[in-house]
C-alpha cells in the first residue's frame, strides 16, 4: 500500500471520490499546463473546476459544498499539481475564502457570496502582502478606521493570488496600530466597492498564471455585516489560515515531485545510451532513488500535519517543517529529473520546467525557508525560554 492509498483510506467515501475527481480533472485538462494560455481560457477553466465541486471542499454542505477535513484539501491540491500547480494554487486560493465565508461571515454574507463563489461566477483572494510587508505582518499599513454603519478602508495590497481578476477579497487590515497584533480585523472587500482599484498585475511567467497582482484601497467604505474577524481575531485567523497554506503546498511539491519522477522513469525505461535503457546507469537510476525517498520524507511529513489540523492539534511547528523540506527538496529533486533525462527534459512537452518554476515560486509564498527555520527555531527554543 502507498503513502497515498493509506492516508486516502481515512477519508471518506465522498472525499475520496473529490480526489479522484480532481485527478481526472487534471489530466484532462491541465496535463499541457496553464501558464503560457490566455487568462481568459484560465479563468474558464477555474469556473469548470468550481462547478465540479472542486471550489467547496472544505465548505459545508448546507450551503452546497463538500464538507470535507483539510485532509481532503490536501489531497485535491496534490492531485492537482501534478499536473500544473499554478492552477493547483490559484484554485485553493479561491476554495479557502468560499470556506472562511461559510464557516465564520454573517448569514446574509453566506446566502449572497457563496453561490456564486462556488458555481465560478465569481471568484475571490486572500489579501495580507504589502508592498513594504510580506512576513512582517504585524507591520501591515492597510488601515480601517469605525464610521457609522461600518468601516473606512485605506492602504494597498500586493503579490495576490489571484488579484488579477477576484470579485471577493478578505482584506486584512489595522484597526488600532497601538494594539499591534490584536488590532487587526479581517474585512470583506468587493471589486466594485468605491474606492477598490487593481493595480497592473506582475509579469513573471509562474505569477501570471496565478494572476497575481495587487489593488489599492482609498476611502473604500465596508459596512459591518461584512467583518468577518474582527479585532483582535483577525491575527489569528491569518496566522491559521497561513499554516495550513504551508502544509497544502507542501502538497503541491508533492505533487510536482512525483509527477516529474513518472515523466523521468518513463522516459528512461524506453530510451538507450550505448546499447541500454538510460536508467541502467548507476548514476542516473541513484539519483532518481534520492529523488523517491526525499517524496516519501516529504508525504510522511505533510500528511502528518494534514492529520494533526484534522485532530485539532497545535500544527505550527509540522506545518513550518513541512513547507521548508518541501520548498528545499522539490528543487533538487525536479532538477534531478531533468538532468536525468539531458536536454530532452527541457522540453515543453514535458512537465518539468513548469514544475521547477513554480517550486521556485513556492520558496515565496506563505513563507520562506529562511522563515520557516525562524518559526522551527522560535518553536524549538520555546520551553527552555518559558522554564527559564
């Protein structure tokens, strides 16, 4: 039995059928990749992918999702990302703020958003990044200031997933600087509130496939029924929200890593150098064995954090480790796939400079590696500093 049969054995019937679903789906559709298509056809197939249920994993039934355990979010991702990640993540993206509207918005926010947000006609981003902040964020100049009726909304936003073309934002912002962390309440922005303006989305070939870009707030006015945290648990829903971001795409280099060792052990079964299959050299078939053990490192790793959001446990430290042995592993191993195969693995017929490019991407989002050591390090450090 594999890693991924024994931990699909703990979902239930539905959500297994979720994740075969999101795999069919993906060899379908995304086996070519999405990043060099027009956003239009992206955009379309994002829709496609919502109205399959792939948009409600984790949204309950009762307002028309699957209402499944992280563990199925994990899985989905995965399945996804073996295929094309930056879709994996874009889609994700747009699933967990249907979910944090489903689980924690005001009724009459559910009955209004999530209908559309789950059959695609529109779509939604989380917004924490600023162009001065990114894993400093306590430090955040996105303020919100209490008028009648609601909020005054000032600041801006970058490199978000998404932003490109989202109808829905959950916005962070600070509603009293002297309270720090405890002042930050989490809002629900539209795109045609007056004062919201996109900004010109980035241009790097893996983030615009993501659609990532950012907006601006001036004197945007959101009225109360549409604080979703408000102060002070909007830190801590972030900082939840950003664990099990790390342990999801933790998931996608999963994902890319398997998929790039198919692509090579097939390639190299079939072809021959000086009269025999290419992988009956030591040095390449040693390289490729690294390459499987660093995947099963890395499932038993992710997939014990899936389990541990699952059973409500302190995740902080599995998810931190699981996003840095990703984000260091899935490099190596997809360069080792490609050197495995010579030039032939540059070829874009063949998923592996896609999936180095969005590894490489991976090393940015919800953290970097040398954030995740300062959060391994911080957590390790912890009960001699609280004996002491």
């Amino acid at each position: 039995m594999t890693l991924k049969t024994q931990f699909d054995s703990f979902l239930t019937e539905k959500e297994r059928d979720l994740v075969a679903q999101a795999a069919q789906f993906a060899a379908t559709h995304l086996s070519a990749g999405t990043q060099s298509v027009p956003s239009t056809e992206r955009r379309a197939l994002l829709k496609l992918a919502s109205t399959e249920g792939l948009a409600g994993m984790e949204v309950p039934s009762r307002y028309g999702g699957c209402g499944g355990t992280f563990s199925v979010r994990v899985r989905v991702c995965e399945e996804l990302a073996r295929h094309d990640a930056a879709f994996s993540f874009a889609l994700v993206n747009h699933h967990n703020v249907a979910s944090r509207i489903a689980n924690s918005a005001q009724e009459s926010i559910k009955q209004k958003l999530l209908p559309q947000m789950l059959s695609g006609k529109t779509f939604s981003c989380t917004a924490m990044t600023e162009p001065q902040s990114g894993s400093d964020f306590v430090a955040m100049q996105t303020h919100a200031v209490p008028v009648e009726g609601g909020w005054i909304l000032n600041g801006a936003k970058a490199w978000i997933t998404n932003a490109a073309f989202a109808d829905v934002f959950l916005v962070y912002a600070q509603t009293d600087t002297a309270l720090g962390a405890k002042g930050i309440a989490g809002f629900i922005v539209l795109s045609e509130d007056a004062g919201f303006a996109r900004t010109d989305p980035y241009d790097a070939s893996t983030v615009q496939a993501m659609e990532v870009g950012g907006f601006t707030l001036r004197d945007c006015f959101v009225s109360d029924d549409r604080v979703i945290y408000p102060a002070p648990s909007g830190f801590m829903a972030a900082m939840n929200g950003v664990n099990h971001a790390r342990i999801h795409v933790a998931a996608m280099n999963a994902g890319m890593i398997e998929q790039s060792l198919h692509t090579t052990l097939t390639y190299g079964e079939s072809h021959t150098a000086f009269g025999k299959p290419v992988l009956d050299y030591q040095g390449l078939k040693w390289s490729l064995a690294d390459v499987n053990t660093d995947l099963t490192a890395l499932r038993l790793m992710l997939y014990t954090a899936a389990q541990a959001i699952d059973s409500g446990q302190d995740a902080q430290n599995i998810a931190a480790m699981s996003k840095k042995y990703a984000n260091d592993k899935a490099l190596h191993a997809i360069s080792q796939c490609m050197q495995a195969m010579g030039a032939e693995g540059l070829r874009d017929q063949y998923p592996l400079t896609r999936h180095l490019n969005c590894a490489r991407a991976f090393c940015y989002t919800d953290g970097t590696p040398e954030m995740m050591n300062e959060r391994i390090s911080y957590l390790m450090r912890k009960p001699f500093r609280t004996n002491n």
